[in-house]
C-alpha cells in the first residue's frame, strides 16, 4: 500500500493511473544521495509531536524529522560503503536578509541561534563531501549543485530531507526539469504535516519523480553496481 493511498481519494488514483501517468524508476544510471535541509530547525532537538517541536523551533517537524534521520542513517551508510556521491544542501540562514527566507513564514527561526541551522550529528558529513548553500527552495536555484552532479557523471539524484511539500518538491520538479532521474526515499524524507506529506508524495509520483523506500532502493542500487559497477 502506497503512502497516500488512504488520503488520496480513490477516483483521482484512477484518473492518473488510467491516463498512463507514474512510470518505474530507471535505476540505470550512477546515484547520488543529495540530503535537503536536514538541520535541527527543521526537526528540533527532541522527538516530540510537532506541536510541541515547534515551540523550539516554528520550522521543526518533530518525530517525524527523528523517523526520517534514522533512515538518512541507513542510506548515507549504503552510499559510503559503494563511495557513491553524497551532497548536502542547506538552507542559508546567514543570507536571508538579503535574499529573503525560503518561505513566506511569519515567524523565521532567529538568526541568534546558530545551531539552528546545523546538521545534527548523527549524520555529518564526511571529508570530502561538499554543503552546498541555498537560500530558496529548492536546491538548484541559484547553486552550483546542477554543475558539480553532471561533473561527477551523476544521472540519478536520490532526494532525501525535508519538507516533503517544500523544499524537497522544488528540489524534486527542478531535478526533473533538469533531466536527472528523480527518486525520493519516502522514509528518509519528511514534513510538519502528514497530509501534505502524503499527497506530495502521490503528486510528485505521477509526474516528476519516483517513491521509494530506503531498503528498495539500496537493493536496486545495489543490483546496478553489481552488474555496471556504478562506484568509484
């Protein structure tokens, strides 16, 4: 059963699944796991229900930002163990006053905390592995990130982070656009609310991208190396 498919209502499953729309991933390509905003202002120090994360911080996303790092976990493990690209992208706080912030929220987290805007530790980047800064949405715009994935022979970007029906649905229509195979790791990725999470699932599903839990798609990638030897 799909993530949406008791949210989404049933005749709309139809319409889109009899017009042809929602194709299978090509896994024939070499990935790289490009983690959105996965900061502790986006999740809050504790696993908490939402409304009580976001008395930290207005942005946090609470348990589900938690459920989501321990799959960022398992992934970022996969990832390393075939030296398969890993890229971070994160929303620059420091630049928001000139740039404006990423969403038209009316309480922004305070530039004073600057842990705010830090990757927790559970999933810190490696030696090597590059930040890239972004000050809007999505992770394309206006950043080097389409340049460094086509320089390191990138054809499929694997989206995971925050939130579903945010950054990672710019990041996700962008990559599309931009002629990458899209695939989102379900479990990896998350957002304040569960029905939004759920029908941008099923929306970006159908036309832009592929949704994938994070075991599936380590034993996909896995079948490519396997065969192409797709790492390094």
């Amino acid at each position: 059963m799909a993530n949406w498919d008791q949210v989404v209502p049933d005749l709309d499953r139809e319409i889109y699944s009899k017009a042809g729309f929602g194709k299978a991933t090509n896994w024939n390509g070499r990935p790289a796991l490009v983690i959105i905003d996965a900061l502790w202002s986006f999740i809050g120090h504790e696993s908490v229900d939402v409304l009580e994360a976001i008395e930290e911080y207005p942005t946090a996303c609470g348990r589900s930002g938690w459920d989501g790092l321990e799959k960022i976990v398992v992934a970022l493990d996969y990832f390393r163990s075939l030296c398969l690209p890993v890229i971070y992208v994160c929303a620059d706080g420091s630049l928001r006053d000139v740039y404006g912030a990423t969403t038209r929220t009316r309480k922004p987290v305070s530039l004073k905390d600057t842990d705010a805007f830090a990757i927790p530790e559970m999933i810190s980047p490696l030696e090597g592995e590059p930040i890239i800064k972004k000050t809007k949405a999505s992770g394309f715009f206006r950043t080097p990130l389409d340049i460094m994935l086509r320089k390191i022979g990138v054809e499929i970007v694997v989206l995971a982070g925050c939130t579903t029906s945010g950054c990672i649905r710019a990041s996700a229509v962008d990559s599309h656009s931009l002629g990458f195979e899209t695939v989102l790791l379900e479990d990896a990725i998350w957002d304040r609310s569960s029905f939004s999470h759920a029908v941008s699932l099923f929306e970006l599903s159908m036309k832009y991208a592929s949704v994938v839990n994070v075991n599936d798609a380590c034993i996909q990638i896995g079948r490519v190396a396997d065969v192409k030897g797709i790492s390094e």
